[in-house]
C-alpha cells in the first residue's frame, strides 16, 4: 500500500488500513518506544497509546512536513518520553546505557537489524565523547536539556551547543551515505 493510500484509509477510518498499519508498523514503532522504556510491559502500554492517538490524529499530519513513518515515531517517541517524566516512573530507570536502550533491547524485540541497517551505531561514533553523551541522554534515555543540565552539572547553553555540534556532525555524515 503506498503512502498516500494509506492516509487516506486512516482519515476514512478504514479497519483495513488501520490492521494493515499496524502489521506494517508496529515493531518498528515498538522499538522507538523501547530505546527509551525498558520495562516490556509498560512500553507495550505506552504503544498501546500512542497508536490509538495515530489513528485518531491522523487529521493532524501534514504531508508536506515530512513523511507519515517520521510522523508516528515522533508521537511514540514523546509519549515514552511523557511517561518516563510521569510521577509514576522512576528517576532510576534512567540509569541504563545507551547499549540497553539501543542494541540490547532491540536484539530481544527482534528488531536489532533495522536500527544497524541505518547506521545509528556507526553514526554515534563519529560524535566525540561529549557530544555521544549529551545525545544519548536527551534521544535514548528521554532527558531534556534542563535535566541533563542539573544532573551532571553541566551549564545549560553548553549542553545545547553540544547537542548543535552532534546535529551538524550527524548531518555532514548522513550526506555522505
């Protein structure tokens, strides 16, 4: 099913479409989820939510702002984040390693070959020892600058220049693929 049929369907609220989607999607959307939420249970809820609110959203996309795959990990990523801010989620749970969140759980969830396929691993080393760390706690662990800013005491602007550095690298690197 091509992209544009697949919108369609969803703001038709087609069944098909939305069972297609998910048989598409799911694993790949489980698996932004997870770098971010270890625990099975409480992503696979997480997920639970943020498809509900795909497919009710789906108004919301604006194909001329990127793709629709981009649009959905974007609502999964921010709801994990969402819970990981939540009262109920503990400060401990983001004490795991970018390993834990990226290669490990992915290897169990079966998913290990999409994110090598694209070269996150390979990627992350072209970042110097500062700006891996920074990057890894803001998009793997769910920080936000403040948070990464006070937890290891770093001044703020400075933890915002590295994650400008980290983009522009990452970026000069992905033209070159």
């Amino acid at each position: 099913m091509e992209e544009e049929q697949l919108i369609a369907g969803l703001r038709a609220q087609d069944r098909k479409t939305v069972e297609y989607l998910y048989d598409k999607y799911s694993r790949a959307l489980f698996a932004v989820i997870s770098r971010i939420i270890t625990d099975h249970d409480i992503a696979e809820e997480v997920f639970h939510d943020a498809f509900i609110k795909i497919t009710r959203k789906i108004d919301g996309y604006d194909e001329s702002k990127g793709r629709l795959y981009t649009w959905m990990a974007n609502i999964c990523r921010n709801a994990a984040i969402d819970k990981t801010r939540s009262k109920e989620f503990s400060k401990s749970s983001k004490t795991n390693t970018i390993d834990d969140y990226v290669y490990g759980i992915e290897s169990e969830s079966g998913t290990l070959e999409l994110v090598d396929g694209i070269g996150v691993k390979e990627l992350l080393t072209a970042l110097n020892e500062e700006q891996r760390f920074v990057i890894e706690c803001i998009y793997f662990k769910g920080y936000t600058h403040s948070e990464v800013s006070e937890e290891y005491d770093i001044p703020l602007g400075t933890v915002k220049s590295r994650i400008r550095a980290a983009v522009n690298v990452l970026k000069k690197n992905l033209e070159k693929i």
